[in-house]
C-alpha cells in the first residue's frame, strides 16, 4: 500500500515546508513566553489577598478554559484590531490569542504547583524567623518551581501542537503549508503522515525529557 | 493665559472629535504614503486570478492589475519608491483583514455584491463570471438538477455557496446530505480528487483554472448552465474615496492603453497552465462601460 | 469598536436561529459519541498500562505516545484525507462514499480515539495512587488478577479521577470545534457561516461562546454532585495533569 508514496514530493518542497516550520517555531515560542509571563502575572493575582481581584482573574481563567482555541482564535482574530485601533497582522493577532488563552492555563499549574507547598512549611520557616518574603524566596518558589516544570513543559507541548489550529485564518504555519502542497499536487498521504512524524517525534522527545524532569526533580 | 488654554483644549477636543468622525476617511492612502509600503491579499489556488506561483509567490491576472496601482500610488503619492507586501487570505479572512487595516486591497477573486458592499468598497468589475459545477467527465453531471443523493462541495463564504442553496432549494434537488462546506479551493479540490464528493461548486472562470492546474486535466469537466452572477472586483476598506478614484482611474488607464487586454491574454490565453479562456463580448464590453471619460 | 453596528435581532431570524440551533446540537452530538469511544477505550488502555502482562503494558503505552504526540487536527486529516486511501480500494470507497454522515463519523472517530489517549492517563494514574498493598490484599483473599481489578482498584480509581475525567469530557466537548475543518457544520462553524451571511461576528461569537460557557457551567456544577455523593471518606482527588 505505500508502493505509490512518492517521497520526493516531500524534497522537492523542502524550504516552502521549512518556512512554514519556522513559523510554527516561532509562534510556539512568543507564545510560550507571553503565556508564562502573563501565567505568573494571573497566578500571583489569583492569589492575592485583595479577594474582588483575585476573583476576576478566576473569572477570566475560567472564561477562557471553557471556549474552543478555534473559537478563541476567531474572536481576536476579528476583535484584536478593532480593540488596537490599527492594523495588525493576523499573525499578531493569533499570537495575543495563544498568549491570553494559554496563560489561562500556565496560571492554573503555576497556582498548583505553590499551593502543592504544604502549608506547615510555610508556619516552620516564619517559625524559625524568616520574613515573609524570605520563605517565599527560599522556601515555597524552590518546591513550587520543581513541581511545576515538568508541568510547564508539558503544557508547552500541547501549546505546539496547538499552533497547528492557525490552520483556520490561513496563517501559513507548517500544518497549512503542507496543506497547500498536499493539495495543489493531489498528494494528501505523503504531506499528512510527514507532518503527523515530525510532529511526534518532536512532542514525543520533548515529553520523556519532561518525564526526565519530573522522575529528577519530584519531591 | 486661562482663555488661550481653553482656546487650546476647545481645539483639541474639536480636533479629536472631527478627527473621529472621519477616522475611516482614506485612511488607505495616508497609511502608504506613510509606510512606503501596499498590503495585497491574495489567494492561495484561485487560478489563474490570484494563485501561488510555482516559486511559491502570488501572482495572477488580479495580482498584476494591482501591481499597476501599486505603480499609480507611488506616482500619486511622488513616493521614491513603494514596496508591494503579500498576504494570504481565504473567504472567511478576507473581510476581516481588510476592515481591521491588515491588508490595503484584496486582488484576487471576490464578487462585488451588495451585501458586502456594507461593510467594505470594490473597484470596478474587472472580470465577470457566474457559479458553475466542476465534475469528473465519468460522473454523468451535466447540470446542478443530475446532484440528486450525489455530494456537492462549497468553499463557506462565497456567493457559489449561496446561489447552489438557493438553486437546490427552489428546485427541490435531493444532494445527499448538506453542502460540504470546506475552507478554500485546495480543500474543495481535495475532496474531488478522493472522490469524497462528486461536484464542486464555484465560478467557472476558477474551476476552468482548478482544471488547468490539476495534475490531469482531463479527468475534469466544467459543467451546467451559470446559475449565479459574479462580477468581480478588487476589495477596499470603505470610506476611501481617494484610494478607489485611484484604483478605478488606474483601471481606465489600462483599459484605454490596451494594456488590460494584453494582462488578461497573458493569463488567459492560454495562460500559464493552459487554461484557454479567450476574453469574451461581455467582458470586453464591461471594459468599455467602466472606461470613463476624463 | 464605536464604529460597529450591533445587530441583535438578526439571531432570532431564520435561517440563523436554525443554523445556531443545529449546530449545537451537533456539537453536543460529537462530544457525547465521541465520549462513547473514548471512556471504555480509554479506561481499557489505562488497566493494560497497570497490567502485569508486559505486552500490554507495552501496547498501552504505545498507543498513549501516538496519539497525545500529534496535533488533533493532524490527526483528523489523517483520518479524513489518508486512511481511507490506505484501506483497500472497497473500503477506502465505502467509507468516503456509503457511509453515512461520513464527516461527522470521521470526526467522532477522530476525536474519541484522541480522547482515548487521555482517560487511559487518567485511569492509569487513577490505579497508580491506589497503595499496591489493596492489590495485594486482593490476591491474598484470594480473588484472581480480574477480580481485583473488578471489586478493589477500579471502584477506586473511577472515584478519585472524576475532576481530571471532566475536564477531559469537556476538552472533548471543546475540541469537537475541530470537526469545522473538515466540513461539520458544528456550533463554532455555524458562528462563521453566520458571520459570512449577516457580518455580525460579534453577535454569532458571542452566542456560542455563551453556549459554550454554559454547558461547560452546567457540566462542572453535575459533575461536582456526582463527586461529592461518590467520594471515599479520608481521601483526596488524584489524576494526572
């Protein structure tokens, strides 16, 4: 059944795939990082003592964890310019997308990961005279950060494989450029099962180095 | 020194208000005298308007009477020189991208109807078409009423789509199941080809290209009376009488000089992927209409 | 956003009352079908990834690698675009011709394989808390490998992963949204088709995110009972991530 593979469609097409890779990357990676970044932000809100704060932070991880990313992605699609006020590539607009509804998700395993930090631990090093800030410092971030990486880690996978979803605005991102090929050569089969490959070998590397962190760092 | 500050506050504000009041106002143009730069969208596989080159850059019929007003901009504007940016839409982002400001004008395949009309411009028609069926020759389709229990695919968005929910209602055709509605050509053409569905449903002038594109060709038909009608024009934001005046004087230009002609041979007769679709009466004459006199 | 034209009542008109009506229900469709593959699929490759028998444990874990390692989207393409042209030429044209609702069924297969995945982490980890000498204490009364499972760990296990096994119900009933890119008319791309006929895509989005909400609402406020009446006394929830 795969005498007809013709893999050298897959050559052929080599840097219009690589681009399309790159802009997976690339949106895998601003999104990471604007996705922690507001993750830590939301999680210290959510934990704060001032309660009506704290509360619509809850308000808006919740929100965001019970839509579809597709329908996520086609409101801010829409919105994210009318809200700017200017133009903005539909690349950005997917990337704020990605960055408001994975930080929704970073903060929930941000806020687990200090909240799994016993609460005697936090009594023993006030108890033995540190300050406040000093057993946040050197005793909870130390436990929570070992707790949560390799659920971060995690997280980010499904974030990558996420991307794949720009699919729907056209971005051209690996899956969609391997879409294009597929179909202007009529060659589904070859283009979807590369993709599919790369990808599991990409996610499926990346989650046993996160089971390495885990099996390592766990407490 | 109190009335000068509230001479200044009352102008600002008066500023800001007349400012917001027309903020839509050829905003087009300032953003590419501002920019040096023009925004087109184009399609993917809307041969031989609007298509990816084999070198994986756009190009087409559509793509180069808008490379001539992207030319007529930079003389407008006295621009040293303008760069021409790229970027790829579908019929569900068109719209979107061109009234958030992504894109300065869409050059690719897009009806000009009334309905869009309401929330963004055209250029004159620059070409004319109508919905059409594509078919395998061994299928035995000659018509929209041959689809009864055969499957039918629609790019969601376009006017094809429409005009065949319309046709399959008022005729009462049993199509089996709903219109298959998928993102854009290369996904309709995909279904074709794997035999998924049996008709796909779009202007001819693109299924004539789909065809021309198709590994071969022959296994293709374009069939069925028109039972829609598509004029095409390029997309503008609205509001942007400077930037259509442009766009439309640009048109007549080619038009007068003979040059749109000779565009539209170099695509369509028989054009890169043979496609042979000799410029017909009606579009000849539409050019004469939209040629307006100075 | 001062320049946009709110146009509430449109949704109430037909079509596009239909339109939300029916692909909701869809949506709801696929989830719950979907659901059906993926909770006894998944419940069986979360036993086989605890069982003692190797080869099982080895296919369970197999089969969880594939499927969470690529994209969902991917993998409906797959089974959309590729599989049928791998199966024989009977088949591949049975499924893309004579089967019925064949986008639909694709998707749910699709999706209940998927989700199949990750109840089988669920139930593994489920299993995994319960301290091994319950297993044992099992085996010395008596009871055989089956037994055990049937009478000691599952009981268990099902109760302590309820949180984690809705939120994978609910990631089912999200990601059913996926069925849109291979032509289902489900609820987010009844939004789209509204937005491409009216242009009001603030007032489509916003019905089916309220929609979504909703059921996502409904579901956690049940699933909670249904937790509170089933809990272990002197235990707390587990479930992996």
């Amino acid at each position: 059944m795969f005498g007809s593979f013709d893999f050298g469609i897959l050559l052929a097409n080599a840097p219009f795939l690589w681009n399309g890779m790159l802009l997976t990357l690339q949106l895998t990676a601003l999104a990471v990082t604007g996705g922690l970044l507001l993750g830590v932000v939301l999680a210290v809100l959510r934990l704060s003592p001032i309660k009506p704060l704290a509360w619509v932070v809850e308000a808006y991880v919740n929100f965001l964890r019970s839509m579809p990313l597709i329908l996520v992605i086609f409101w801010f699609y829409t919105l994210v310019p009318k809200l700017i006020g200017r133009p903005v590539s539909g690349f950005y607009s997917v990337l704020i997308a990605f960055v408001m509804f994975e930080a929704a998700y970073y903060s929930e395993i941000i806020r687990a990961g200090i909240s799994s930090v016993r609460r005697g631990q936090i009594s023993a090093a006030m108890a033995l005279g540190l300050t406040k800030m000093q057993s946040m410092r050197y005793v909870i971030l130390p436990q929570a950060v070992r707790n949560m990486v390799p659920v971060l880690l995690t997280q980010s996978i499904v974030m990558l494989q996420d991307t794949s979803l720009v699919y729907v605005v056209g971005l051209r991102d690996f899956l969609t450029s391997a879409d294009i090929v597929a179909s202007r050569d009529n060659r589904p089969t070859e283009l979807y099962m590369f993709v599919a490959i790369v990808f599991l070998v990409i996610c499926f590397s990346a989650s046993r180095l996160a089971n390495q962190l885990r099996r390592r760092y766990s407490l | 020194m109190k009335r000068i500050l509230g001479t200044v506050v009352a102008v600002t504000v008066l500023a800001a208000l007349s400012g917001a009041a027309t903020a839509q106002d050829g905003l087009v143009m300032k953003r590419i005298a501002e920019t040096k730069t023009i925004t087109i969208g184009h399609r993917d596989a809307s041969v031989p308007l609007s298509y990816l080159g084999p070198d994986g850059k756009a190009q087409g019929y559509s793509i180069d009477i808008c490379l001539k007003i992207a030319d007529a901009a930079k003389e407008e504007l006295k621009l040293d020189k303008i760069e021409v940016k790229f970027v790829p839409l579908t019929p569900q982002t068109r719209i979107p991208l061109l009234t958030a400001g992504t894109v300065d004008i869409i050059c690719e395949s897009s009806t000009h109807t009334l309905g869009r009309l309401r929330q963004i411009s055209f250029l004159n028609t620059t070409f004319l078409t109508g919905s059409k069926l594509l078919v395998r020759k061994t299928s035995g389709i000659k018509k929209i009423e041959d689809m009864t229990d055969k499957v039918l695919v629609a790019v969601l968005g376009t006017t094809n789509e429409k005009a065949a929910q319309v046709e399959i209602d008022t005729k009462k055709i049993k199509i089996k199941g709903e219109i298959v509605k998928v993102k854009d050509h290369s996904q309709a053409m995909l279904n074709l080809e794997q035999e998924r569905a049996d008709a796909y449903v779009s202007d001819d002038v693109v299924l004539y290209g789909l065809k021309s594109a198709s590994k071969n060709p022959d296994e293709w038909e374009v069939v069925g009376p028109y039972f829609s009608y598509d004029p095409y024009g390029m997309m503008i934001p609205r509001n942007n009488d400077d930037f259509r005046l442009l766009g439309n004087k640009t048109i007549t230009r080619l038009i007068q000089s003979g040059e749109m002609e000779a565009i539209y041979k170099k695509w369509f007769e028989p054009g890169p992927t043979k496609i042979n679709y000799p410029l017909s009466d009606r579009l000849k004459e539409n050019f004469q209409l939209i040629a307006l006199p100075d | 956003m001062g320049s946009y034209n709110w146009n509430w009542p449109i949704l109430l008109k037909e079509p596009y009352f239909g339109w939300i009506v029916s692909g909701f229900g869809k949506t709801i469709l696929i989830a719950v079908f979907a659901w059906a593959i993926a909770f006894p699929l998944g419940s069986a490759i979360g036993i086989a990834r605890t069982a003692d028998n190797r080869a099982l444990r080895l296919a369970g874990t197999v089969y969880v690698d594939i499927f969470r390692n690529i994209p969902l989207l991917v993998q409906m393409f797959l089974w959309y675009f590729v599989v049928p042209e791998l199966l024989p030429a009977d088949w591949g044209r049975w499924v893309k011709r004579d089967m019925p609702y064949p986008q639909f069924i694709t998707a749910v297969a699709c999706l209940g394989l998927y989700t199949a995945s990750r109840v089988g982490e669920q139930v593994r980890s489920g299993i995994e808390a319960i301290p091994r000498g319950q297993r044992d204490a099992g085996l010395a009364m008596g009871l055989t490998p089956t037994q055990v499972y049937r009478y000691v760990l599952i009981p268990v296990a099902y109760r302590t992963i309820i949180p984690p096994l809705t939120s994978d119900f609910l990631g089912v009933f999200k990601n059913s949204s996926l069925a849109l890119t291979i032509g289902v008319l489900e609820l987010t791309s009844q939004a789209r088709q509204i937005e491409e006929y009216t242009f009001a895509a603030f007032e489509a989005f916003t019905v089916a995110t309220v929609l979504y909400c909703l059921v996502t609402g409904l579901v956690i406020v049940i699933m909670r009972i249904v937790e509170s009446r089933t809990r272990i006394a002197g235990t707390i929830a587990v479930g992996a991530q």
